[in-house]
C-alpha cells in the first residue's frame, strides 16, 4: 500500500505562492509612461494653484 508524503502538499502550496512575477520589470514601458504622466499631472496642479495665489494676492493688493 502507497503511502501518502503529506509533507510534498505545504511545500507545493508555498512554492505555488511564492512563484511571482515582477509585474514592474517587465513591463517597464508602462511604468516610465505612468511616472512621467504623475509628474506633468503634479506639476500642472502646482502651476494651477500658484496661479491662484497670485491672483488673490494682486486682489487683496488692490482692496487694500
């Protein structure tokens, strides 16, 4: 009679859920683009809001 090795099925288990692919290295391409869009998107923001401030101060200049 065949005895079972339940030993093989937790490491079988653990070796199935550490084989995991680096998304990021191989799909470089995508990463760069989403960086680059992150920073063009945070620096428009920034420049909407320096905007603002310096219509508000100009406002407060003139009311004063």
């Amino acid at each position: 009679m065949a005895v079972i090795n339940l030993s093989l099925v937790p490491r079988d288990t653990v070796s199935h859920l550490a084989k995991r692919s680096n998304w990021a290295s191989e799909n470089s391409g995508v990463v760069l683009v989403f960086c680059i869009v992150f920073v063009v998107g945070v620096g428009l923001i920034g420049l909407f809001i320096y905007k603002k401030m310096i219509a508000r101060r100009e406002r407060k200049a003139r009311e004063s």
